[in-house]
C-alpha cells in the first residue's frame, strides 16, 4: 500500500530563499511542500499537524527557540529542523534540548544537508505510519463480533465474558473442546484490552518438551546448559507489558507448574543458569480442553496454582450447541475462501444446510472450516450440494468414502494430495476431468504420479 505524502512546512521569511528550498525538496514526489513567512502563519496551520517543519531560526515575529516550543506544545509528533545562518554551538545545543531533531547552518551545502536529515526522519515517519496501520488492522481484525461469528444464546453469553475480560487485567481462562477458537479468544481479548500495543507472546505447553519448558518461559543464559549457545529470552520477558498465552496449560508437569506458581505470584522470574531476578507485568491468560478441577482432584495439577489461574472463566460451546450458527460460519468461511482463491461466489443448497445441521463435528470450528474449503473446490458450480460436503468420520451422501481434512499434522501439500487422490478415485481416475475440476494443469498431476505421491491403482488395492 502507497504512504500518503510527506507533509513538510517551510518556515522562511526569506521570500526567494523560502522557494528555493520548497521548489528542492518538491522535486521528491512523495513530499507535500508548503511555504511560511510568518511565526503567525505557520502557527495558524499546525492543527493539519505536518510530519516536518523546517524553521528559518530568524524570524520577524519570533525567534527560533520561542516557535520551537510552541510547535513543540501544539504537534508534539511533530518534527523540527532549524535552519540558522549562524554557527552557534550553544544554540544548537539549547534547541536540541527543547526537541529540535536537527540544527543546519545555512551555507553552500544547505540543501543537500537538509535532503539527507529529512530523508533519514521520513524512513522514521513511514515507519511509524506502518505500524500504526497495522494496529488499525489488528484492532480492527480482533472486534469480537466479526471476529466470531453467531448469534446463539450461548456465544452472546461468551461475548459479555470477553467484553469483561478485556477492561480489566484479570487473569482468563478459557476452556472448551480442540478447534473451538480459544487462541483466537485470547488474541481478541489482548487487542481490545490497554495492553493491545504491547506483545501478545503464545505459548503451547504440550508442544514444548518437559525439559525444555522452563527455558523456553523463563530463558537461560549462554553456557546454561548443553546447546545453549548465547542468552535467550524467555516468553515472560518477551511479553513484559503485554499478554502472555499459556495454551493447553492442563498438559504442564507437576515440578513445572510449582515454578509457573511462584513466578505468578512474585511477578518475577529468573534465567535458566542466571541468579538475576527479572521482575516482571505481564497479564496471563490461559487454555485447556481439560477440566482441570478433575485434574486437581487426580493430583495431576497443583490446587494452589488451580485457584492462582481461574480469574474469571470463559467456556467456549462447542459447535453442535451453537445452533444456526453453524450455517453462519459455513457462510463466512465460503466468502473467505472464494475471495483469498479469487472464485466466484457460491451458496449451500438446502439439502446441504440440513446436512450441515446434522453433522457432531468432534473437530468443531476448524473441522468445519476444511470441511467448507474443500466443498468449495468440489463443486464446480455457485451451489455447494449435500454431495460435496465430505465428514471426517463418516461417508458422503452419494456414498463415496469421506477422508480426513482435520488431521492438525498435514501440511497444505500432503492437504492438496489427499483432495487430488479423493478426486481420481471418484472420477474413474480421469486426470483430464480432475484437472478441470480443480482448475490446474494435467502436468501437474502426471508429474505428481510419476513421483509416487498420487496413485491410479483403485482404492481397495491400495489399502
């Protein structure tokens, strides 16, 4: 995306030497350039708030340093060069304290000194422009109500939780079964909270091996153990005044969470190999599919750290309680996938929104989610039929064997095999209509078989 130019002020009451510094920083398309005579001028337009003021230090109505702080005062953001025709180094040194970015003397070597100091500034100013887009977008992104779509009792119940959860710095946990969106309720509830401009650092505990857990939250310095090969920062530090995600806390060793306890509590944690206590602000939020009262009760999770962790509670549904809202999120995943493919629309046919409705979904939103994509490449028309849905535990309505497109292991190529592979054996193993089912070349699928990853053997005789 395009930045929108640069808005640069010129203050000079010099009149031929005002143009031609306005008529040279002009020749850079990306710089909007507007000349000043006046203290009184310049100070009548401020409220447009340019990115960079360059300001002549000899003024009729005001000297350098007394209009410095008044644009100082009114657009703090920002930034001022003074042009002066003396070499003062006490000035300059004044007007640096007062917030002045750069002092330039005015001789044969003006302009191009000038040309550099704004061209290092505008990679600070487009920099910022882009980060400060970004949070737009992330903010934007992460509005509960488009973010998770439905209008059920029970997710109108979860919304008032998050709304809770977000004005306030108590610590979250959320439950509900896998695939139910719980990292993506944590996010939302990040980037709607007064942390949102700090970090929100993820971390999955069951991903991480027990013997490196206490590394990866707390870090460890070089030399700390085998392979440490220089200081590495753990996740509570990385999310120091933001959020930090405990996913699937339920799965974390009995030793570990005495450690997790004491770190909460203290608000300060220390590097693997290091004795340095590191205090700490960070807001947790944590996950689980378990119920991890029950875990307590089995002596697999420490009752103190327990009731350390349950703040206030927010049970994700899973998705066969949510009623008609499943028919909502197929909606939005078809829109989704349409748009990122560049597809034409398409809509579900009634038989397929009954199918839809009957169906447990055991791997809930993100079972829906494949099951919807791969619909969209099945059908070849605007309508998504009863016959294009294909569920993971049973069998299609025309009676062709369903597969697996939930398994959280497969990579998009193994994904895209298994949908190729599914296609042959349901079209006689004709490569010419597969191709145009799914739009890409015969050569593609003969070099996919000549590689052994798709087969023209019928399915019986494979297995």
């Amino acid at each position: 995306m395009k930045q929108k130019p640069i808005n640069i002020f010129v203050v000079e009451d010099d009149v031929i030497y005002s143009s031609v510094l306005a008529h040279f920083l002009s020749l850079n398309p990306d710089y909007q350039v507007r000349k000043f005579l006046s203290a009184k001028q310049v100070l009548a337009c401020l409220h447009e708030k340019p990115e960079i003021v360059t300001l002549d230090y000899s003024l009729p109505d005001a000297t350098g340093d007394q209009l410095l702080s008044q644009i100082r005062e009114q657009s703090p953001d920002t930034k001022v060069i003074v042009i002066s025709g003396q070499e003062d180094i006490r000035v300059a040194i004044a007007l640096f304290k007062k917030g002045a970015h750069d002092y330039i003397v005015k001789d044969a070597d003006t302009q191009e000194k000038l040309w550099m100091s704004i061209q290092n500034l505008r990679e600070n100013i487009e920099l910022k422009k882009e980060i400060e887009t970004l949070q737009k977008e992330v903010e934007k992104k992460y509005n509960f109500q488009k973010i998770i779509i439905g209008n059920s009792l029970a997710i109108k119940k979860t919304f008032n939780l998050m709304e809770k959860a977000a004005s306030s710095n108590i610590t979250v946990s959320i439950t509900g079964e896998t695939g139910t969106g719980k990292e993506l309720v944590a996010k939302s509830i990040h980037f709607n909270s007064e942390r949102k401009k700090m970090p929100f650092v993820p971390i999955n505990v069951a991903a991480i091996p027990r013997d490196l857990l206490e590394s990866e939250l707390f870090g460890h310095e070089k030399g700390a153990f085998t392979g440490a090969a220089a200081r590495r920062l753990g996740k509570f530090e990385e999310a120091n005044k933001g959020t930090l995600f405990l996913d699937e806390i339920g799965e974390m060793d009995i030793n570990m969470q005495a450690k997790l306890l004491r770190a909460l509590q203290e608000r300060e944690v220390t590097r693997v190999g290091s004795n340095e206590i590191i205090k700490i602000n960070v807001r947790i939020i944590v996950a689980t599919h378990r119920n991890l009262l029950d875990e307590v009760k089995r002596g697999k999770f420490r009752e103190d750290l327990y009731y350390r962790l349950l703040g206030l509670r927010i049970h994700l549904p899973p998705l066969r309680e949510r009623d008609n809202d499943i028919i909502l999120i197929a909606r939005n995943f078809i829109d989704q996938f349409c748009a990122e493919n560049q597809i034409g629309k398409k809509n579900l046919s009634v038989d397929a929104k009954k199918k839809l409705m009957q169906y447990a979904y055991p791997g809930n939103i993100r079972e829906l989610k494949s099951i919807i994509e791969l619909a969209c490449v099945l059908s070849d028309d605007e309508e998504i039929g009863e016959d294009h849905l294909q569920f993971a535990t049973g069998s299609s309505s025309n009676g062709s064997t369903a597969f697996s497109v939930t398994d959280q292991d497969l990579s998009l190529k193994d994904f895209n095999i298994r949908i190729i592979q599914h296609l042959l054996d349901n079209n006689e193993y004709d490569v010419v209509t597969v191709a145009k089912k799914l739009d890409i070349g015969k050569s593609t699928i003969y070099r996919m078989i000549q590689n052994d990853e798709l087969s023209l053997v019928k399915k019986q005789e494979r297995d």
